[in-house]
C-alpha cells in the first residue's frame, strides 16, 4: 500500500473510532447497546470493513466494546472491565486438540510471544470445515486483530475455501501454522515436510531396507509434502515408492489410529508385502504398529515402523518408535510472531518459515536383512 494510501487509511479507521467513542461518551450508544453491523457501519459511514474492524478493535482494546461470538458487537457494561477484556484478541482456530496432542505445543508457543499483551481465544472445529469457517468469521467480526489457523484436512466444500479468502481480502490478519490452504495467500508456518521424507528413506535405507510403504489417512499437504520427500529420497538411491506400497484415505468414523491399522493390514496381505511402514503421522504409526502384532509381526525384526511428531507417548510405544520430532512450540511462536508483525504494519508479500526436524532413532526401526 503506498504510503499516501496507508495515512488515509488510518486517519478513516481513527476517525470512525472517535466518532463511536463520543457516542458512548454522550449516551446515544447506552452501556449493553448492541452496534450496527460491520456492513452497516461500512455503509454508514463510506469506509471499508476492514477500517470498521480496526476502528472497533480499538476500541475493544480501550474495554469500550466487546463482542459476543455469533451474536455481535455491543457496548460494554459500566461494570469495571476485566484485564483480559482490555488486551487485544489473537483468535486461534484448531482442529480437536482432544484428538491430537500435538497442538499443545504449538499453543504454549503462541502463548510465549503473547505474553501478557494480548489475550488468545481458542476455538476448535473437530473435523466440520463448516464450524472452521463460522469461528473465523464470528472471530473476525468481534474485532480480533488477528487469527492463527490450523485448517482442517480432508474434502472442503468450495464456500469454506472462498470464505476465509474473502475474510483475508477484506483485511483480516491471518498465520496458518502447520497446515494451510494452497490457493491462500498468507504467511504460514510449518515443519520442513519434505525433509521429513528425506530424513526417514534415507535412514531406512541405510539399515539396508528396499520395501519401504508411507501410510497416511485423508488427502492433505502436509502428508504430500512428506511422500514427495521419501520419494525423492529413493529415487536418489536408486529405488522408487512402488505404487501398491502407498496407502490412504479413511472415512468419518476412523480416525488417524483406525486409518494406519486398516491400510497396515492391507499392506502385510500383499504378495510382496514392505519391510518397513512410514506413518504420515504419530497417531497413524500407532496403528500401524497395532496391525503389525496382530498381524504376527515382530517390530522391528519383521516390519520397521516409523511415526511424525515425537508426542510424549512415542518413547513408551511397544517397541518405543522411532519418529521424526518436530519442534511444535517453534511453530506456535515463529507464527504468533509473523501476526504481530502484520498487525504492526506490515504490509509485504506472504511469507513461509520452515522449521528443521529431526530424526530420533529407537527401538522401532533396526538392520534388515533380506529374507531367505
């Protein structure tokens, strides 16, 4: 934006701000009163949404309004306001962290660079991309100055893809941290996942593996990023991922677990079944290593499994696994760090931090030699 642009841009927004705080001032906006729309406001007063959302962040900020999600924006009550209603709001959009322990670590990170300045309200959308689409938009519109966002993977309908694109459009602040929508141009954050791949073949190869399979559950590209690695990996040494060996999909009533039993399974019944498995994830490679005793496999004399993530539970699995751990509260804070960038001004083109993994080596994974 150039800079002439940017000064009128904040000389609107301010002056839209004072004229809503001399109103509550005066009385005509009552203590409880709920405020017109974004758009109304917009229309009213021939800005942008975007200057309504800055104008009304402030003076969310100043304890003056505060807003109730799915309900709108209102005057605050003549009750003292509390500290966390003064700081400014950072939304977090997450899938189930009941189901996934891995965004507890990305959370204690946001919360390092947060601190004591700004108050963080979490919401979790499970697996509906249309729960996802409604807390960015309930978030947006209760002026928080900006939103960390883990999407949801598997089928999007087109509107939850053109919803958050149009909420970015029409200014809002957003970092995807781990996973993000392609078609979406915002700053995100995320392990390096082909090293990932890379990491895994080439420790599997050197331990004398040839059969290599990658299991994973719904389409998404954290685990495209991951296969490309490991395929690149083999190719490098000569090998390739043979298509019969790659496994995924899953349906709404498995989860990651349920999806690396089923596809393990399908993988061990096969004529010329793989040496060793690499789990799109931990909570997959749990499964896998479950088919793997069912199925009558010692772990890892028979079958190497190796999982991503590192979670606290890794290091107990039977056979402990091995894994390749990604630095999650890393993510949480290079990501909390790129919002409050944006929210200061910055204005530049999207940016993307990838962070180093790095593999852990236990007892999952071992020499193999070929069967006679």
């Amino acid at each position: 934006m150039p800079k002439q642009r940017a000064t009128e841009h904040a000389s609107l927004f301010q002056a839209l701000a004072d004229h809503l705080r001399q109103q509550i001032a005066d009385g005509v906006l009552a203590p409880g009163a709920k405020l017109p729309s974004i758009a109304a406001l917009g229309a009213a007063h021939r800005v942008s949404a975007i200057t309504v959302r800055r104008a009304l962040s402030d003076l969310a900020a100043a304890g003056l309004v505060v807003g109730h999600q799915g309900k709108g924006v209102f005057v605050a009550s003549q009750a003292p306001v509390t500290a966390a209603r003064q700081m400014p709001l950072v939304g977090l959009v997450i899938p189930d962290v009941a189901q996934n322990p891995f965004f507890a670590g990305m959370h204690a990170g946001i919360q390092r660079v947060l601190g004591r300045d700004h108050h963080l309200v979490v919401g979790s959308a499970g697996t509906d991309p249309r729960r996802e689409v409604e807390l960015l938009r309930d978030y947006a519109a209760s002026g928080v100055r900006g939103i960390l966002w883990t999407p949801i993977t598997g089928d999007r309908p087109p509107e939850c893809a053109a919803i958050p694109a149009q909420l970015v459009r029409d200014g809002l602040h957003v970092v995807c941290v781990d996973r993000h929508l392609p078609e979406l141009e915002v700053d995100r954050v995320s392990s390096d996942n082909e090293a990932v791949g890379h990491l895994v073949a080439e420790h599997l190869i050197a331990l004398g593996h040839r059969r290599i399979a990658f299991v994973w559950a719904h389409p998404c590209p954290t685990f495209t990023a991951r296969r490309a690695g490991l395929t690149a990996a083999l190719i490098a040494a000569g090998l390739d991922l043979d298509p019969a060996l790659a496994r995924g999909g899953w349906s709404a009533a498995c989860d990651y677990a349920e999806a690396g039993y089923i596809h393990t399974l399908e993988l061990l019944h096969h004529p010329d079944p793989p040496t060793a498995i690499v789990a799109g994830n931990e909570l997959i490679a749990y499964g896998v290593l479950r088919a793997g005793h069912v199925a009558g496999r010692r772990i890892p004399e028979d079958l190497n499994v190796v999982g991503v993530d590192d979670l606290p539970l890794a290091a107990y699995a039977q056979p402990p696994l091995t894994t390749v751990r990604q630095d999650t509260e890393g993510m949480g804070r290079a990501a909390a760090e790129l919002l409050l960038d944006r929210i200061a001004g910055y204005q530049g083109p999207a940016r993307t931090i990838l962070l180093a993994p790095q593999l852990i080596v236990r007892g999952s994974t071992a020499a193999f030699t070929s069967r006679g």
